[in-house]
C-alpha cells in the first residue's frame, strides 16, 4: 500500500500523553517524600545529615539515570527504555514502602532516582521526535504537566493518609501506604508502552526507514505523511555527514556554545530553590506556625497553583514564546524571593505574605522555567548529538537538584532561613540575565531552522560569553 493510500488518524496527541505518564511518575515518585520525612526520621532515629541523604540519594540516582539514558536511547530505541523505566517505577515504590533496612531504603531511592532520571532523557527526546514544529512546544510541555499532577496527586494522596490511624499506626504504616500508592500508575504506564510505536527519527537514524514509515503511518495523518518522512530522511543524511556523536564531539568547536548554554540553562531551572521547596513545603509551613495538617493542606495549595499555571503555560509556549516565558518567569521568581528574603530579614517570617510569594514563586516558575527547560533542551541540540546532549544537560539538572536538596535542610539549620531564600534570589537575578543575553526564540521552527538560528548567533553568544567571564 502506497503513502497516498493510506486512510489514518493523527494520534501524535494520545502517543504524547502516554509518554507524559513517565512525567507523572517521575512527579509522583520525587514528591512522595515530603508526606514521609517525619514518620522516616522517627523510624530510623536519623539526623539532619540522614534526612538529608534519604532525600538526595534518590538525586543521585537521577544523575546517573540521565548520564546513561542517550546511550541506551541511541542503541535500544526510545520505546525500549521507556518500558524499563516503567519497571524501575514499580519496583522502587514496592521496596521504599517495605525496606528491610535503611540501606535498602537507600537502594530504593536510588533505583527510583534512576528512573526519574532517564525518564526526563527519554520522554521529552521522544515526544519532540514525533511532534510538530507548530505544536512542539505544546507537546514537550505535557511532560512538565505530567510531572505537575504527580506533584499534586501525591499531596493529595499524602494529606489524606496523613489523616488517617493514629501516630502509631501513621509510623508503622502511614507512610508506606504513601509509597504504595504508585504502584497502579506504574502498571498502568508499562502496559500503555505496549501500544506506543518507536520514534521513526530513531528508526531512521538506524537505516531502517521501512520500519520508520510503517510507524509514522500510525502517528500522523496520511496527508502529513509523505511530507514529514522527507523531512525526516533529509535530516538524517545531512547529519550522517557530520561529525560522529561521541561524548567529545559534544564539545566541538561547531556544538561547544549550544552545549554550555543548554548545561546553564538546565541548572538555573533548579539553583532558584524549586525542588527544594517543593520536597520540604510541609516542614517549611510548620515553621511558619499552623501545624502538621495545616502544612499538608498548604502543600496542597502549592500543587494546584503549580498545575494551574502549568496549564497557562502550555497555552503561552506555542504563542508567546519560550524566551518570553523565562524572561518572565525569571523576573517574577526574583520578586518573590526578594519578599521572602525580606520577611525573614525584618522578623516577618510567620507573615502571610511568606506563604503568599512562595505559591507567586510557584506560579511563576510553573509558567516559565518547569516547563520551558524540557522543551528548550528537547529541541535546541542538533539531531546528530542530541541524545548525548540530552543526556548531559539533564545529568547537570539533577546535579543541581542534588546538591540545592542536600544543602537545604543544613543551611535552614546553620545560616537560617534569610540567607538561604537569599542565595536563591540571587540564582534567579542571574538566569534573568543569561536568558536575556544568551537564549534566542525557537518557537515554530524546524530542527534545521533552529540549528541555523544557533549557527548564526553563535559569533554573538562567544562574545558574550567572554564578556561574562572578564
């Protein structure tokens, strides 16, 4: 049967959501924590360095997921190691909920971190393989909107548990309940995998352009087709042309600029304190007085501000600009950080106006930099590089989140709360800047029309770089 035969739907749609469900795993997975932390430090008799390590050893994890997620993208497929990543999620879930030992507990957070890490590699890579460049945008965000409602069905689901039995019965079995709850959407993912075809970018770059078509036949419309798979096939022999894609190619005189700017702009989505928050958001509130149930149920707020304004996002991304967001986000992030750095300066810190610029500090990072990351570093590397480009720019993301959530609980504890809200703000006035003067807009183009974009402005970007540097 010929192209122009074929009678078949656009389901590009549907085959992003479910790769979206590794972003709600991947949310689920790193916020269940924050409902556990206390019944954990109780159970196993930890100090701050302990909770510490429980939080960051699944980071740790993730690092080392992304660094090795390109790698076994590029030689297993995109459809191969999503299914593994399944298993990782269901595994890690029924072992931290039942660990024989701490280390075991260790073990697991680990395994999980693991498969954060190589699902936020390997999602987004795939759901801008099949996307269109109208609509990538859009697309790409599903995963950061994934990860959003995981964020917030895990507080729902924590808040819940957590008013559930007595404080001996929340100790014994409270919060292995809250880890036990992942096990369903675990399931549910790795069976959906089943139906989802492998990215026919990937099958391409592996000569096998009759498998690749075949596939694209059940993602796009038939009038969409022919066109796409030219597209596809010309890309490929401009790239089969160029450099070969091991790890140093990455650092390239024609890659070097794209790279580093992909690898700041990964860590700046973390250094402005966002998965710091997010993890301890219920022992932050009880500092500010009200409780335990009534940190929960402000937890809660912080999940639906961030699911909102997620949505506002993805709305914007494909309009508005990625570029706009950040510079936006970035703008807005300072201005919270600054009111809450001055309500602690000047002895407000049980304020209202603490609890206020942290859900604005949210809502402006849900709008920008959350999703904008994903989609900027999904799409900005060249085809030839981008798994390992990928690949590196996640590993420095989760680097960051390590090191941001190990240090976070001590310096609360050593420098106080000002100087830590502090740091934060500072993180958040710099990536205003490297945005304005580093990052160009790609919304709407090609792959070839932003790697051209990059080529032409990279004299520039050199220039500035030295600049910053001097």
């Amino acid at each position: 049967m010929s192209i122009d035969q074929y009678k078949g739907g656009d389901r590009t749609l549907l085959f992003c959501l479910v790769a979206s469900m590794g972003g709600f795993l991947a949310g689920f997975h790193s916020a269940v924590i924050s409902g556990a932390i206390s019944q954990l430090e109780s159970y196993f008799e930890l100090s701050s360095a302990g909770i510490g390590w429980v939080i960051s050893s699944m980071l740790l994890g993730c690092a080392l997921g992304a660094l090795g997620a390109g790698n076994l993208a590029e030689q297993y497929g995109r459809k191969k190691v999503m299914m593994l990543i399944a298993v990782f999620f269901f595994a890690s879930s029924a072992l931290t909920a039942y660990p024989p030992s701490f280390s075991a507990l260790i073990f697991a957070r680990i395994l999980g971190g693991l498969a954060i890490g190589m699902s936020t590699v390997l999602c987004p890579m795939y759901i801008s393989d099949i996307s269109d460049n109208e609509s990538r945008g859009k697309m790409v965000s599903l995963f950061q909107m994934g990860m959003v409602v995981g964020i917030l069905i895990t507080y729902i689901s924590n808040s819940y548990i957590s008013g559930l039995g007595t404080d001996s019965w929340q100790l014994q079995t409270g919060w292995r309940m809250m880890f036990l709850v992942e096990l369903l959407p675990a399931l549910a993912f790795g069976l959906a995998l089943i139906v989802l075809p492998e990215s026919p970018r990937w099958l391409i770059s592996k000569s096998r352009k009759k498998t690749a078509l075949t596939e694209l036949r059940k993602i796009k419309r038939e009038k969409f087709v022919k066109s796409e798979f030219e597209e596809m096939l010309s890309s490929s022999s401009a790239e089969n042309n160029q450099e070969d894609s091991s790890w140093k190619t990455l650092f390239h005189a024609r890659y070097r600029t794209i790279v580093i700017c992909g690898l700041i702009l990964a860590v700046f989505s973390q250094t402005t304190g966002i998965n710091a928050i997010l993890y301890y958001a219920p022992e932050i509130f009880k500092k500010l007085g009200g409780g335990s149930e009534m940190a929960m149920m402000q937890t809660v707020g912080i999940g639906l501000i961030n699911f909102a304004f997620t949505i506002l996002a993805i709305w914007l991304i494909d309009k508005a600009g990625r570029r706009f967001l950040l510079l936006l986000g970035s703008i807005g992030m300072s201005v919270s950080l600054g009111c809450v750095t001055f309500c602690f300066y000047s002895g407000m810190q049980e304020s209202i106006l603490v609890f206020i610029s942290i859900l604005a500090f949210i809502a402006f990072f849900a709008i920008s930099w959350g999703p904008v990351t994903f989609v900027l570093i999904s799409e900005i590397f060249p085809q030839s590089i981008k798994s390992k480009a990928m690949s590196l720019a996640v590993l420095s993301l989760w680097t960051a989140v390590f090191v941001v959530s190990q240090l976070f609980p001590m310096l609360l504890e050593s420098a106080g709360e000002m100087i830590t809200f502090g740091i934060f703000l500072g993180s958040a006035v710099l990536s205003l800047m490297f945005v304005w003067k580093f990052i160009p807009e790609t919304k709407e183009k090609s792959f070839k029309e932003i790697e051209k974009e990059w080529t032409k402005q990279d004299g520039q970007v050199k220039q500035n770089l030295k600049t910053a540097v001097s």
